[in-house]
C-alpha cells in the first residue's frame, strides 16, 4: 500500500511540464474522475429517493450518522473534482474568452434541453391542466427564461405533480448550478489577479476565505433557519476551495495514503465537535483526489464510455418525479429500480446527441469573439 502511495504521489508531484504529469494523465483519461463523477450523481439520486417517495421531511441515507446526506456527500465530490479541474481549465486556456466559452458550451446545451424536456413534454404529460391552459399558462412560458438565468430558479410548472409526496417540484436538483457559476467566476477572478505572483496571490486568498468561512459559522449557528445562500455558500464553496488549493499546490502537496489516514483519524476525533464538517469535507475531497489519481486497470475501462454524470444529475429528480407520480406511493427501493435506468438512458441520449457536440463547437465560438487569439483546444481534457 505504501508504494502505491508513494506512486501516487510522485504522479501529483510531477511538473505539469515534465513527464506523465496530471494535465497529461487528465488528457490521456488516466484517472478515475469521470467514474467518481458518474457515482456521485447516482448517489444523488439515491438520496432523492427517499424525500421523492416518503415525503417531505424524509430522513435521507448518513443523515443521523454524519449529519449530512448522501446526497451532499455527492455534492461535496463534485465541487472539491470542479474546483480543482476548473482551475486547471482556466490555466490552460489562451484566453478569457476561452475560458468562458468552455464553461458555457459545457452547462448550458444539455440544461436548455432538459428544461425544454421538463417543460414541454413532462408538463404536458402530467398536468392536470387542459393543455392549452397549461401552454399558455405565465409559468409555463416563463420555466425556461427563469431558469436559463439559474437565479432564483422557478421549480414549478402549473398543475405538474402537485399531488405527489414531494409536491410541485420539477427539479429540486438545480440549485447547485448557480453556486457552480459563482464558483467559476471566483475562479476565473483569482487566477487572473495571481498571474504576476501566483502562490503568494493565492495564498492571500485562502487567508481571505478563512476569514470569511470562521466569521460566518457563528452567525449560521445563532439562526437555525433561513440564510439560505450562506448556508449552500459554505457547503460548496469548502470542497471547491480545496480543490483549488490542490491545483495550486499541486508540486508541494503530496498524495499519500498515510495523509488520508492521518485526516481520517482527525475527522473521527473531531466527531460531535462543532469543526467535525469542516475536518471532514477537507478528508472527503483528499480522498477523492487520493481515488481519483490512482491508476486502477478495471476502473479505467469506465473512461471507455462517455461522461454521463451531468445528464443523470439534471435528468434524475424529474424522472424521480414522473415515476413517483405513475406509481403512486411507492418505497425509495422501487423509484431507484425504476427512475435509475430511465434516467442513464437520457443522460447516454444527452451526452452523445446534446452535449459532446456543444463541447466540439467552443473552440468556434471563442475565436469567433476573440480572433486574435486563434482557434482553442479542440477538447476540455478534464470535461469538468
């Protein structure tokens, strides 16, 4: 186990200039991300099984143990995997331009469809509207402009699913699309003041966002409820950060199994304590590099196939629904049965007929709005 540790950790060690280093093993897919992503989103819709099926107010898997979902877990594996992809995508592009193009061409083709999917096919199909009314109803007209813009969202079409346990909701999933941008333009931000002095730029930075993440537990503590985005700005924002710092400290910051067993002990001693979540998330995105860098033959093979993950966590919830509402009353075990293989089978539909494409013509786009800078990267190695 140590050699492989230690393998591992001449791997994350390597310049990015020399060698077989991670820009490279990201490019040649040598990696386990696109798995790790693919579970995470599966994880989340296991998760939503429970509320789907059961309700409002359902305990979901790991709640009373860790005291967050499964679903969150989920959550914090694709913001600690973005934050440090994103990075490396900001660094390898010509441009900002580049950039932007990459990030729009990856959310934005296959979230249009499903919304028009979610509108215009899911509507219809389970409204109890007459369909004209439904057509012509102001929040149906409006489902695609409001959520296009990803803030606020509107999750409810007129008369679709209101009589299922978990009422109204078309896509509960959503949510964590606008932080996903925030997390990009803080990105985008941070890399461009820190180009003259990078390390002691970013370091200021992490500095600055301790600060600002110790300042507010306690006002989160003092309200039990509300403050939503604050609340959603330290679930995501911690694991992207991590992950960002992970790129940065890339050369310095070894991947070794004695470091995760290490953060692993500390996060089991900190367990009831107020810091547990903190300890916890930076242990759970070390371990998802730690997984995510290794280079195991049968899990590469996945890399076979094409990324499916962001299709199954924007298809999942609606599907969850739709069967939720044809099956009427039935157990977390028997939507996952059904709702999972319905919803692979879009994202497979999304990937190679949406989304692929869209990733294949950015490069277009972004020489069209910045010609100067000639024709980008043919494809996003990381496909984050």
């Amino acid at each position: 186990m140590r050699k492989i540790g230690d393998r591992i950790a001449g791997i994350f060690l390597e310049d990015l200039s020399e060698g077989t280093s991670k820009v490279e093993q990201v490019a040649r897919r040598k990696n386990n991300f696109n798995l790790l992503r693919m579970l995470a989103a599966i994880a989340v819709l296991v998760s939503h099984a429970y509320s789907l099926s059961l309700g409002l107010g359902t305990i979901e898997p790991l709640d009373h143990a860790l005291g967050m979902s499964l679903g969150v877990l989920a959550v914090l594996t694709f913001f600690a995997i973005s934050g440090y992809f994103i990075s490396q995508s900001f660094q390898t592009k010509r441009s900002l331009v580049e950039f932007t193009a990459a990030r729009f061409f990856r959310l934005y083709p296959g979230l249009f469809v499903a919304l028009f999917i979610s509108a215009f096919v899911l509507g219809p199909a389970f409204t109890t509207l007459k369909y004209v009314d439904y057509i012509t109803h102001p929040a149906t007209m409006l489902y695609m402009p409001r959520n296009i813009v990803l803030w606020p969202l509107q999750d409810y079409l007129p008369g679709v699913f209101d009589s299922n346990p978990y009422p109204t909701a078309i896509n509960g999933s959503l949510w964590s699309l606008a932080y996903e941008v925030a997390c990009y333009v803080m990105v985008a931000v941070v890399m461009t003041l820190s180009q003259s002095s990078p390390r002691r730029f970013f370091a200021v930075f992490l500095v600055a966002f301790v600060v600002f993440y110790l300042a507010t537990i306690p006002v989160l503590r003092s309200h039990s409820q509300g403050l939503t985005i604050l609340r959603n700005m330290h679930l995501v924002m911690l694991p992207f950060v991590v992950g960002m710092a992970l790129f940065e400290f890339r050369k310095v910051v070894p991947l070794r199994i004695a470091v995760l067993i290490a953060l692993s002990i500390a996060a089991m001693v900190s367990y009831k304590h107020w810091w547990f979540h903190e300890i916890f998330v930076i242990t759970w995105s070390y371990g998802v590099f730690y997984i995510g860098f290794s280079e195991l033959p049968l899990v590469l093979a996945y890399n076979k196939f094409g990324d499916y993950s962001y299709g199954t966590y924007i298809y999942g919830f609606p599907v969850q629904q739709a069967v939720a509402s044809v099956l009427g009353g039935c157990t977390p075990l028997v939507m996952m049965i059904w709702s999972l293989p319905l919803t692979i089978l879009l994202a497979v539909l999304s990937w190679h007929l949406i989304e692929q494409r869209a990733l294949a013509q950015r490069s277009i786009w972004s020489q069209f709005f910045s010609p100067q800078q000639g024709a980008g990267h043919s494809h996003d190695a990381e496909r984050a």
